[in-house]
C-alpha cells in the first residue's frame, strides 16, 4: 500500500493565511501610527502573525495525517504515531475518527479533513484489519 496521505481542508488553510496576514497587517499600521519609535505590542502582533503564516504553509506541506504500512502519524508540531499492528479498536462518534491503542489514542477530526481525504480515510478503515476478539467498528 502506498502512503495515504490525508490534508486539511483549503478553507481552513486559506483561513490561517488570511488572518497572518491580517495580524501583520495591524502590526505594521500600528508601527505607523504610534508616536513612539518601538511599541512591543506591534511588535508582538507581527510575530503573531508570521507564526499563524508558518503554521498554515506547515500544513500544506506535511498535511494532517500520513498512513503507512506500519504506522498512522498525525503530522503537527507535536507529532503523535502510532503502529498500526498495535491498534486495538477504532471508533466513529460525532464524525470524528479515534485509533486506540492499549496507550495511546490518536483522534482525527473529520471537519478538519478535505472531502476527497476523507473518501479515502473512509475507504482505508474499511479494509483495516483488526484482531478478530478487538474489532470495534
């Protein structure tokens, strides 16, 4: 199998761009416009908006969620992966997808997830195979 790869949504991407680019907006007018030479506060609104600019081309790049033939990796800063041999019950509730494992759990949010993602999320835990005495579906 291939890596499936499941990304964010455009809007939610689009949406993360558009207010970096707000905060770096207000933090240069306010630049601008104060009468001081430095004011931190602008400064701090800039920095808030390039992190929200980082964050959203960090996920265009590695998108949300990356399923191997051993392990299913929610790419964030802080990272969480699991094996999939070691999971245990994989539940629906509310549109949203959990993985367990006997100590971990690994939640994907299906309103975060692009349609055609999710199709083949769908598709993907069709044919996972769990152990006969834990499949929970």
């Amino acid at each position: 199998m291939p890596d499936l790869v499941i990304k964010y949504k455009k809007k939610k991407q689009n949406i993360q761009l558009a207010l970096g680019l707000m905060w770096i907006a207000l933090g240069v007018i306010g630049f601008f416009l104060s009468s001081e030479n430095l004011q931190w506060h602008n400064v701090f609104i800039v920095v808030l908006g390039a992190i929200q600019i980082g964050m959203a081309f960090w996920n265009m790049k590695y998108h949300y969620i990356t399923i191997t033939n051993d392990w299913i990796k929610e790419n964030s800063i802080f990272s969480k992966k699991i094996l999939r041999k070691n999971i245990i019950e994989i539940k629906k509730f509310a549109g949203d997808y959990t993985f367990k494992t006997h100590d971990k759990n690994l939640v994907i949010n299906s309103n975060l997830v692009d349609e055609n993602s999710l199709v083949e999320l769908d598709a993907f835990i069709e044919t996972m195979e769990l152990p006969e005495q834990n499949a929970n579906l």
